[in-house]
C-alpha cells in the first residue's frame, strides 16, 4: 500500500518566504506502508488489520502539513518513507504534547506576520484569524525538547535539528526564544525577564527585517507590483493560519486516542477507516475529510490499495485508490468508479474475500491433451487445466483441516507424457480462479494418479 500528499501550490509558495527547508519535490515524495500476510476466519479480523495500518495516514498527514507550516524541520524523514512489515508510526503522549508547543509558537508567529501584512496594506479590508493558542503546561524549555527528542521514534533529534538550523536559520522563529511562555498568560520568564507582548514586538521586528531583506514595503507608498506580491502574501498566509489550527486539531485527536478512558468504539479519529456490512459483508469506507484537512487550500491525498488487498476487500485484481481526499469543498476530486473511493460510505463491488468458499485444483498435466478446455484464458494461470474442486463447509473451516477423497474418479488421456512429467505443476485456486495463499507451515497433500494407457479404459 503506498500513499501521496499533493500540497496547495499556494501554501508551498508561502512555505517559501519562511521556511527554506520544503523543496520543490515534496509533492514527489511517497509513503510506503508495507503489509503482511494475515490468516482471517471471521470478516472482522481482516477489517481490524486494514484499519491497523490505515491509522498511520493520520500521522503521515501530520508530518506533510507540518513540513509546510512549521519553520523548522522537527521530523525525521526517513521514518515517513516506508513502513517495515509488521510495524506501525507511534507518537507518544510527550512527542505531541511537544508537537503541540511547536505549533502554537508557529501559529503566534503567523499571526504576527499577518498584522505586519495588514498595517502594510491599509486599503486591504481583511478580518483577523480567530485562533485561540491552547496552553500546553509546563511551557517548552530546553530540559523538555532534550528529554523528549531523545526518546522520540518520529522527532528529529536536538542536535541534528540544531545543525540543520545553522545551514537554513529561520527568519522568523527561535524556539528558545519561547522557553518558559505561555500564551494565555502576560506574564514574565524569570530567566528570560521576557513577556508574551515583548515576544511579540521582538517577531514583529524580524517580520519587517525580513519583508525588507525581500524588499517589500511594510509602510508608506506602495507600488502596484509590490501591492500585489503583499497581497498574495496576506492570502498564502491566512492559508496557512488555517493549516496551523487543522495540525492542532489533529494533534488534539490523536492525544484522546492515547488518553486511558477513550471509547474507540464510540469515536472515530481516523482519516479513512472501514466498517462492516452486516447484510453483505462488505466493507464500507468511512472518509473524514473535514476533520482533516484544511478548507481553504487544495492539499490532497490519495490512498493505493494493491491487487492482491483489493481483491480481499471485494474488488478484482485490480489496483483500487482512495481519493483524492481533501478538505476544500470547490476541489474536483476524480470520478467514483469501480475501483476509487472518493466518497464516504461506498463499498467495492464485492463482499470480503477473507476465506476462500471453494477450492480448486489446477495443472498442466493435461496441457498437451485434447481435454484441455481453457476455462483459465485470461488469468495468470492461463497454462493450466482444472481437475478437481472442492467445496469448503463450515465443518472444515471450524476444524481447520480441508480433506476430501475424489469418489468419482476421472481419468484423461495424456499426451506427451514424458515431457508434461518433467514439469508438472500444480496449483490452487479459489472460487474466483485466483491463487490461494495458504498460512506458514500449512501442511498441504494433493494427490493425482498416473497409470499406463489401457484401450478398455477410454471414455
């Protein structure tokens, strides 16, 4: 299963005035979730596997927002490329408490950067952003930022982070700088002797300085061209205001998901998730889009669900996509056909193939005889011939032990015998004529008889 994030070109471009970190191949970058083979007897089984590993797209669009909204680069990168079999991203309760800090102090600083756009373009009549920065106790210090990158599993480490930082400073934000802040409060930082309105006119003055360094004006007569550049800034701005209070929003999700009384039967905190059909047994995508995702750029992603794991969840052998999945409701997702899921509540066209119903018996022994019918054109199993089906009862299942005798027993006349012998195949396949894929250490005996031609034996 593999994953990609298409950011707003918009937002990229306004990544660019502060954060110098977010490349022109961002939208090139995919995730990679690899999966296991997976023994299901009941229906649910595969559908708590699937939504095992859909639960790290939150996480994922996370990062991709975080890549463009914050002025630093806080995530290791490396983590967010594939995920090894077996394993899921975990955030813990400290690495999004932290995250959250990050953010506010983003946010704090995108909303002075907007006053400074305003006061620049008084003609502009433009509404403050209603964001109310959430208090995250104790306020970030440099023992918290060691101690929890130390430990984290997703965060970039101090140090590493540090370096980065010597070869791309920010513009705009030091996070040392907001070392004992809290937004909710005017009061002082007895180390720093630094008040949240000092901490406002310190950024309000780097703003500025870097407004000038672009050489924009930030007062008196404004040209047409530089009205115009100011303006779009205003906008990529409040855009990305907008993704500030969406990453907080998501954070905010994932800390209940980790609180020890949350009701996930009760809640869903999931980008997509499925669900069950008691009727039909098949499975339903549910879509969260606007818990997600911001309104007001186009940043999307989409979902690729491989053959094999659309097969399983009702689909042909075919590639299914979910998506693109985005918040912004003017955004022209693709035509829902058979094989996208751009809606919530849609289903693929079959019920879960958790567990085979039949199961046949395919070789190439009578490949070079006049009985081959081929009933398999147009599969990957095209060269062979079925001899035998057999279906599968609940007793079977129960007792995980298939076995049948084949009382009616039919012999074919081969031809080319000796060269069919010497590479003879066999091959099982479901109700579907797909191959079957069988646990590790499955014990399977599949027994054909070959004997001499007789004349008084032919049919």
């Amino acid at each position: 299963m593999h994953v990609t994030f298409l950011a707003d070109l918009h937002i990229l471009s306004a990544n660019k005035i502060q954060n110098y970190v977010t490349t022109n191949t961002i939208n090139d970058e995919r995730f990679v979730i690899k999966l296991q083979d997976v023994t299901a007897r009941e229906p649910m089984t595969l559908i708590n596997f699937i939504n095992t590993k859909l639960a790290n797209l939150n996480v994922f669009l996370l990062y991709r927002y975080s890549l463009v909204f914050f002025d630093k680069q806080v995530w290791k990168k490396e983590v967010f490329r594939e995920i090894a079999v077996g394993e899921n991203i975990e955030l813990s309760m400290d690495d999004l408490q932290l995250l959250k800090r990050y953010t506010n102090i983003t946010l704090h600083s995108r909303l002075i950067f907007h006053d400074v756009l305003v006061d620049a373009l008084p003609d502009v009549n433009t509404p403050p952003p209603e964001t109310n920065l959430t208090n995250v106790r104790p306020p970030l210090s440099s023992a918290i930022e060691k101690d929890v990158l130390s430990r984290s599993k997703a965060l970039l480490d101090l140090s590493k982070r540090q370096a980065e930082e010597k070869k791309h400073p920010s513009p705009s934000v030091d996070y040392t700088d907001f070392y004992g802040i809290e937004f909710a409060k005017k009061q002082t930082n007895p180390k720093t002797s630094k008040s949240v309105e000092q901490l406002k006119l310190l950024l309000r003055k780097k703003h500025i300085r870097h407004l000038q360094q672009l050489q924009l004006p930030v007062s008196g007569d404004v040209s047409e061209t530089d009205h115009a550049a100011l303006v779009r800034l205003l906008q990529d701005n409040m855009k990305m205001i907008s993704i500030g209070k969406k990453i907080s929003h998501i954070l905010t999700l994932e800390t209940t998901k980790l609180a020890p009384d949350f009701a996930s039967e009760l809640f869903t905190t999931q980008l997509v998730h499925l669900s069950l059909c008691p009727f039909s047994n098949k499975p339903i995508f549910n879509l969260e889009c606007e818990q997600f995702f911001s309104k007001s750029d186009t940043s999307n992603l989409t979902v690729y669900f491989p053959p094999r794991l659309s097969y399983s969840l009702g689909q042909t052998k075919e590639e299914s996509v979910i998506g693109p999945l985005c918040g912004n409701p003017g955004y022209v997702v693709r035509r829902q056909t058979e094989h996208s899921i751009t809606k919530s509540g849609i289903s693929l066209g079959n019920a879960l193939r958790h567990c085979p119903k039949v199961v046949r018996i395919a070789s190439n022994i009578l490949s070079s005889s006049e009985l081959f019918d081929g009933w398999l054109d147009g599969t990957d199993s095209q060269d062979l011939n079925l001899v035998h089906s057999q279906l599968l009862d609940s007793a079977m299942l129960d007792a995980r032990y298939i076995t049948k005798l084949d009382e009616n027993r039919l012999y074919y006349r081969m031809l080319r015998s000796s060269d069919v012998l010497n590479s003879i195949r066999i091959k099982l396949l479901d109700e579907n004529c797909q191959s079957l894929m069988f646990p590790k250490n499955t014990v399977t005996n599949v027994g054909l008889c070959v004997t001499p031609y007789k004349a008084e034996d032919t049919f």
